[in-house]
C-alpha cells in the first residue's frame, strides 16, 4: 500500500512548499522508493489554463494534455519524472464533478454537501495515484494558506484520512516562517505557533514543521518551536534561504527531513541517498568556466513566475555547458525599429517567449528582425515561432502585411492561421491543442544535429499553426521546415541554413527539461551564444583573436 505526505503551509504564501515537497521528493527516490506528487489547489477555475500569467505564473502542460499549475514543474524537474492529469486538481474540479454527479442522480435524492460529499471526492483524488500500486509514497502538496476560506474543505479532507488511515501510513509536514526583525536583530516564533494552532483548530498536527527562515536557527529555538507546536524538536527542520532552489535537497538532507520521515512512516533498509549526478549539476552550477547574456523577449516579465520553466531550462542547459547564463528580460511592447540595435547589441542570443494576442507581437517582429540580420543567435517557442514566420514573410519573401490570423483576421498573407480543428471551437479552457505530439526531423538540419533522432515527442499548448499554403514560398526563400508532424504535416520547427543558429518550435521544449536531462535545444542554443561571445570578444580584442587562430 502507498504511504501518503502531505504538504500544508501557514503564515503567508510564496514560501516555497512546491521546493520542500520536491526536494523531500527527491531524497526519498535518491534512496530507492518510488516516489511521485501531486498538487490540489483551492482556487475555483478547474484548471490554470484560462488564467492571466500575472495571475498564476506560467501554466504548465503534462504529456497527457493537462494544463496544470507551475509547480509541477518543479516536481518533473526535480525528480525526472512525467506528471499527468491525476496530478493536479482544483476546487472547480472537484465541485463539477460532484455537481454533474448530482445532476445524474448519483446521491439518490440526498442533499449534496462539503461534508460528505465533497471532501469524499476530495479524498478519491488524493489517493487515486495510489490505486495502481506504482509507488511507494505519494506526496500531496495542498495549495494556499492555512486558515483561508477556499483550503478548509482540503485540511478537513486530511483530517479524515489521517483518521482513516494507519498512523505509519499517512504525516503531515507543515511549512511556516520564522520572521526575522532587524530592529530587534531577533528572530519570532509567534507566527508559526498561531499557524500550528490553526491548523490543529481544523482537527490536523503536523509531524514535521519545516521553517523558513533567513536566518538560521539555533537549538533554543527549535526546541521553543516544539514545545509550543507540540512536535519533537528534530522534527523541526531549518529551510534557509539557498542560492538556488536545486540546493535545497542537500539542505534537507544535511536537516535529517527524510530520515525524520522514513522513520514516521515505518519504512526500514532504506538505501543511503545516491546524488552524485545532482552535486556534479550543482558544481558545475556554481562554479561556470564563462558567462553569456540572453535577451527573454516577453510581455509578462514583471512576473518572473510567468515565464517559469523557460528560466530553469536556462539554469539546466548553462550548468551543461559550464556556462553562467545571466537573462536581459525586454518587453517586447518597449522594442522598435528605432531603439531595438541599443537594447539588443550587447546580447549574445535571443529568446522570444511563448504568449498569446496581439500586445507586444510588433517588437517581436522587430527583434527577430534585427537577430537574423546579425547573426545572433535566435530561438523561438510557439508565439516566438510563428513571429519569426511573419518577419521572414514580411522583409525575405516581400509579403507586406503578412501576419497571424490570431492577431488580424483580415491579413492579405495569412502565414500563421487557426487549426482546422481549432475552427468550430468556441469553449476556451481546455480546448487548444494540448499535450505530447510526434515530430519527424529531417536530416542534415539543424534540429537533427540537436535531437540526433529523426524522432522525437514534444509537448504543444497552442491553436494557429503555420499555414502549409505558403511552405514551397519559405522553403524557396530558405527558411527549411526541418520538423513536422507525421499524421497532420503541421509544421513543428523552422530553421535558417545559412544562419549560425536561428531555429523555432510551435512546441514548448521547456516543458521537459530537467536537472538530469537537459532540453536539448537550450544546450545547443547556450553553445551557440558562448560561440558568439567569444567571436565578439575576440573581435574587440585582438591578442584574443590570434590566440584563436
């Protein structure tokens, strides 16, 4: 039977439980068990597709088509295994599926309430991952604060199988802050002892109580923090600010979290944790050979979160090339014909961002524009893909006015347009071409010297498409489709030949990069960029130049 953690947070959002849960993730796997996690969020939408990445970051898509929140991110990221629809759920969901059930009859004329009827269907889908025996343990991470109206039904939810269940087969971890006040140069307990307190109101202890903290923390604190939140003092666990999310596993490990756990749950002859592939990515992570600058072209920079996964493949595809990769965010609604040479000039490669609608799309074009007649090195995904299709129309094939339907329905050269079955669709969530799709490469391209296969599967979350009537146009003027799809001919990758590394995707390769397999295409666009800093520099410095030759 799987052994279930779960993951709570109290005194404020944003403290990271995502990290812990994944982190704690990690060590027990790095020790041999099976080990997967799942996220529930109080949030009403049924699922995080239809929001604003200022509201909720990037939305983050699983092999099978799940749109989900940017946590799972970090758990495939950390842990190097595929998430799926079961893997994250919503109030929304939960509360449709009790209602379509209502509507046919399923509860036999009873009045439908949060308790039973919705915390059992809560229930069902914390333990369904569970059901088919695959792992070990499961870690259910819930969403929100303690003490929010909208996660009351989820704690009560826990409760119940904490009572359910056998006490070595189910814990609580619960996350908090330990404040740190300079004027008094001290560190407070306070808040975390009123978290606890909610959350023992709502009929749940915690087992372990990880603090974060900016400080550390001594033994008089930890055993204050016991004794008033009634845990043993080594099951309170320092989480200190690290320099990098991917040293928290090791800070975990040094605290004694997953010993603490394998303890609670009963389960005895576990492995010492194997991580030499994970220092070895942390070493080259903090000691870089060289440096590159690259431009992230965006409309939702002011929100890091936004564009989450891109970041952390930049952070897995520098340590790859021993190279520190420092990220220049430029909004493309600043970027024009005027000012883009200034604002791009220092850069040693160019990304431009997934996104939707019409804002910004101008100085995409514009960007793009000034990366293929410079040879910077240039990558696009999705969005990024097809403004580089309508910039290549646009100043090479002399198709003035070409565009995307998505942003003008009317455009005379019509490159980028809508799906065919995207056309009779009027629902929004849920409904764009969504999950893992084949892609054939051709040979003797640059995407084959990336991949090294002449197939490959990567994940999609779009509705235009590059618009095939105009392919033996691109293909004469020399931007090669070097990937497609097999079964539809949708083109998946477009690329310049005579261009030192220029190449876009209609897929999300972000979407499955992770410490230990890096996304190909960012290790080779972090090559390409170092080949040009280094060309530049040895421009500007002649000694440097002859030492190259």
């Amino acid at each position: 039977m799987s052994k279930y953690i779960f993951v709570t947070g109290g005194v404020t959002s944003s403290l990271g439980k995502g990290i812990i849960a994944a982190s704690l993730a990690k060590l027990l796997q790095a020790r041999g068990l099976k080990v997967t996690i799942q996220k529930f969020d109080p949030y009403i939408n049924v699922d995080p597709g239809t929001l604003n990445p200022y509201e909720h970051g990037e939305c983050f898509v699983t092999d099978d088509g799940a749109e989900t929140d940017l946590d799972l991110g970090h758990y495939e990221r950390f842990l190097n295994t595929p998430t799926s629809q079961s893997s994250n759920v919503t109030t929304g969901r939960i509360y449709q599926t009790v209602i379509n059930k209502e509507r046919e009859g399923a509860y036999l004329g009873k009045t439908v309430q949060v308790i039973p009827h919705i915390t059992d269907e809560i229930k069902r889908r914390m333990l369904l991952l569970g059901k088919d025996k695959k792992y070990d343990i499961i870690i259910t991470e819930l969403g929100g604060t303690v003490g929010d109206i909208e996660s009351l039904p989820f704690v009560e939810a826990v409760r119940q199988l904490q009572w359910e269940m056998a006490e070595e087969d189910c814990m609580v971890v619960h996350l908090t802050l330990i404040p740190y006040l300079s004027a008094a140069k001290e560190l407070k307990t306070k808040p975390t002892q009123h978290s606890v307190r909610l959350l023992s109101q709502e009929g749940v202890h915690p087992d372990v109580i990880v603090c974060r903290t900016e400080q550390p923390l001594n033994n008089d604190l930890k055993q204050k923090i016991a004794l008033f939140c009634n845990v043993k003092p080594d099951a309170v666990i320092e989480a200190i600010d690290a320099s990098s999310i991917y040293e928290v596993p090791l800070k975990m490990l040094q605290e004694g979290l997953d010993v603490i756990v394998l303890k609670k749950l009963h389960i005895n002859g576990y492995a010492a944790p194997e991580l030499t592939k994970w220092k070895a990515f942390l070493e080259k992570l903090k000691y870089p050979k060289s440096k590159v600058t690259i431009g992230l072209i965006g409309k939702y920079i002011e929100l890091q979160d936004a564009y989450k996964s891109i970041l952390e493949s930049f952070v897995h595809a520098g340590a790859m090339n021993e190279c520190k990769v420092e990220v220049l965010d430029v909004h493309s609604e600043t970027i024009n014909v005027d000012n883009v040479a200034e604002k791009l000039s220092k850069l040693d490669g160019l990304l431009v961002a997934p996104g939707f609608g019409s804002r910004g799309v101008e100085g995409k074009i514009c960007a793009i524009k000034y990366a293929r007649e410079n040879e910077l090195p240039f990558f696009g995904i999705c969005l990024g893909m097809q403004m580089a299709v309508i910039e290549f129309a646009r100043n090479v094939l002399g198709f003035e006015h070409a565009h995307s339907t998505e942003m003008v329905k009317e455009t005379p050269y019509p490159v980028i347009d809508l799906m065919d079955e995207q056309k009779e669709v009027t629902a929004k969530g849920g409904t764009m071409r969504l999950g893992a799709y084949p892609c054939d490469i051709k040979k003797d391209t640059l995407a084959y010297t990336i991949y090294k296969q002449t197939s490959i599967s990567e994940r999609h979350r779009h509705r235009w498409e590059f618009n095939n009537k105009y392919l033996a146009d691109f293909e004469k003027a020399g931007m090669i489709p070097s990937g497609k799809n097999p079964a539809t001919g949708l083109v998946e990758i477009v690329e310049l030949p005579d261009h030192p590394f220029f190449i876009g995707v209609q897929y999300h390769p972000e979407l499955k990069s992770t410490v230990e397999n890096p996304q190909p295409i960012f290790v080779h666009f972090i090559k390409a960029a170092k080949a040009f800093a280094e060309k530049r520099n040895a421009i500007k410095n002649p000694l440097l130049q002859s030492e190259m030759i």
